[in-house]
C-alpha cells in the first residue's frame, strides 16, 4: 500500500467514525428530548384530564416503562438485522405517537400513545450505544460516549424549549405536533446517512477488546451488578424528581413560561454537568465524582424545598448539572465491565436496569405526594439516593487503580 492510499484510507475511516458519532448524536437528541419534554406537558395533562399526582406518575411510567422492557429485545434485534432498520423505524414510531398527542382527549388514548412512543425509543439507546463502541476504540471510547451522552442532554434543553415556545403561541397539542415532525426528518436523516456503503466497518472485536482493560470473573461481575444498581437509584431519583418538580414550582406560583424555563435550565445545566463529569472523572477518578455528584444532588433537592421561585430558577443549572452528571461517568463505564464481544448485550442490560428504574419512581413517588405531600415526597426522593454509598464499596476494586 503506497502512503497516500494509507493517508486516504485513515481519512476514510476518520470521516466514517465522525458520521457514525453525529448519527448517534442526532438519535439521542430526538429521543431524550422527547422523553423529557413530557415533564413539561404534565401539569397541562392533569388539569384537561383531572388526574391525580399518581395517575399522573402512572402515565409516565407507561413511556418510560415500554422503553425499558424492550431494550434487551432491542439490542438483540440489532445484532441480528443491524442497527440502521430498528434505529430508524423505532424514530418513526416515537414521532408518530408524538405526533398523534393533538387528537388524545382521554387518558387510556394518551396511554396507548405513550406505550408505542416508548418502544419506539427503546431502540435507540442499545443501536446507538453500540454503534458508536463498534466505531471507537481504546481511550477514545470513554470520549465518544460521553460526546453521545452529552447530545441527549442538548435534546433536553432543545426539544422542551421548543414545545415552550409553542405553546407560549398556541397550545400544548400543537406543540407536539411540530416535536413529531422534526422526528420524523430525523427519522429520514438517519436512513439516509446509515446507509452501508456510506459508512466503514468499525474496528476488529478483538483489536477493540485488546485496547480495553481486561478484568477478571470475580471483579467484573460484582462491579457491573454495582455499576447497574448506582445507575438505577440516580435514575430513580432524576425521574421521582423531575415529575413532581413542576408542580412543586406551580406552588410556588409559577406558569407556563417559569415551568418550560426551569425545565429548560436544569436541562442545559446537566448537559454541562455531563461535560464537565466526563472530563472530572478523567482527572480525579470515577468513585469521587461519583460521589461528589450523588451527594450534591441530594443537597440541591434540599435547597429548592426552602427556596422561593426565583431563587429555585437560579439553582436549577447547577441542580440539573448534580443530577445528570453522574449517568455520563455511568454509561462510560460501561465497556469497561462488559465482557468481550457484548457489548451491545451488556449496555441493553445496563438500560434496562436503569430506565426501568427511572420507569417505575414517577408512579411510586406520585402515590406518595398523594398520601403524604409533594414535600415529604421530594425529601424520600433525595434519602433514597444515599443507597449509592454501599454500592461504592463494590466498585472500589474495579477502579483500585484511580485510589492510588
């Protein structure tokens, strides 16, 4: 091989890992901004339908909870078929149950809706996940899913901020209707640009295996059960928080505008914070930015229920920074803990895990603002995620090397 046709090839495969890394960018940006937008359109939901804090969770549980049983089914299908197909149509069918929220006048319609919705996002996780672990290797892998992780939270900002803005001028039904819309050109964009012959195969399994640390049965295993159970309280508490936020801040008086603004800040400050905690855990290790970030959250949960609005929208970047931060240092852990060759396994069962804890907290702690107060809810809300202190114990030997 002369050097220029090394140099045109090595130009090739950089193009083809860049196109794989914005493609999953773009996926992430659609479907988080989608789940998150709903926090937005539950208090407009309870008021037309007349439910209560946990019919409410309930409705919630229902998107999160159809996404989450099927990530491993999900997974599964993509190693199977590819990842361009079920990526690609489950956009289409998490655009069109958004879509279709204009015409859902009952909550059993509303329901249906957001069940197709969320199968329709449990692709994306796992397909996207894996393409961008079969693109990078080595040390740039921990760098490229953060990336990815980072371009969920801008979908957060993003796809909230949109829906605010249209129904400052509309309605809430027509809001989503525009959010279905941009997901179904996303839906088109990711046909288009996942076409085969436009992209490389990535890197051997084994040259991406050989450039990760290899760590033995009796450590990984723990370590991944630890890793998944730390994730699943931090979603637990993202989700049991933002739910019964909103209607915490319509206490205190605030509407439309203030809601999608405090959404909207506490989205853009966990963008940061995933930034910013990919490059702290780099330089000061997992287990201390994992516990700096849990117990901060816990702290700022505190602070808002004694706050007055103005100073509870004030907080909200840095809030926002403490609760998403963690999830970037989790999902880059990941391959790490995964065995050889399953990955796309392995980060189907670390969601799974994950959002179905994240599922199942909206509808728990909305029956518990029912029975004792949205208060004393927020207050268990932040208790629970000290649970993630025992579970440290258990990774310390997986990340000894960052103790020493």
């Amino acid at each position: 091989m002369t050097s220029a046709q090394a140099i045109f090839g090595a130009t090739r495969a950089t193009a083809s890992r860049w196109r794989v890394l914005g493609v999953a960018c773009c996926a992430h940006v659609l479907h988080d901004g989608c789940a998150d937008m709903l926090y937005l359109l539950l208090p407009f939901w309870q008021r037309e339908l007349a439910l209560s804090l946990a019919q409410i969770g309930f409705l919630k549980t229902l998107y999160s909870g159809a996404m989450a049983v099927c990530q491993i089914p999900a997974g599964r299908l993509s190693e199977w078929s590819g990842e361009r197909i079920p990526l690609v149509a489950g956009t289409v069918l998490t655009a069109s149950a958004v879509f279709a929220f204009h015409w859902s006048t009952t909550p059993v319609l509303l329901g249906l809706l957001l069940v197709l919705g969320g199968l329709g996002a449990s692709v994306q996780h796992p397909s996207a996940s894996t393409l961008v672990s079969r693109a990078y290797a080595g040390p740039r892998l921990r760098a490229a899913l953060g990336t990815y992780n980072f371009a969920g939270d801008l979908g957060k900002v993003a796809i909230p901020g949109l829906v605010a803005l249209v129904i400052m001028v509309s309605d809430w039904r027509h809001a989503t209707m525009v959010v279905g819309l941009v997901g179904f050109a996303t839906a088109a964009v990711l046909f288009v640009t996942l076409e085969p012959k436009r992209l490389l195969r990535g890197p051997d399994d084994r040259h991406v295996a050989s450039g990760r640390l290899t760590l033995p049965e009796r450590i990984r295993r723990p370590g991944f059960a630890a890793l998944s159970t730390i994730g699943a309280l931090d979603s637990a508490t993202r989700t049991g928080f933002l739910t019964l936020l909103p209607f915490l801040l319509t206490e205190y008086g605030a509407g439309a505008v203030e809601l999608g603004t405090a959404l909207s800040l506490a989205f853009a400050g966990g963008a940061a914070g995933k930034f910013a905690c990919g490059v702290l855990a780099a330089r000061i290790g997992v287990l201390r930015t994992v516990l700096m970030t849990e117990s901060g959250t816990v702290l700022g949960i505190f602070m808002l229920l004694i706050l007055p609005l103005q100073a509870c929208l004030a907080l909200m970047p840095a809030v926002g920074a403490l609760l998403n931060g963690t999830s970037s240092v989790l999902y880059g852990s990941v391959p790490e803990l995964a065995p050889a060759q399953r990955e796309s396994r392995a980060f189907g069962l670390f969601y799974t895990i994950t959002i179905g804890a994240g599922a199942i907290a909206p509808a728990i702690y909305g029956a518990v603002a029912d029975s004792l107060g949205l208060h004393l809810s927020l207050v268990l809300v932040a208790a629970a995620l000290l649970l993630v202190l025992p579970m440290m114990i258990l990774l310390r030997p997986v990340f000894a090397r960052e103790l020493v």
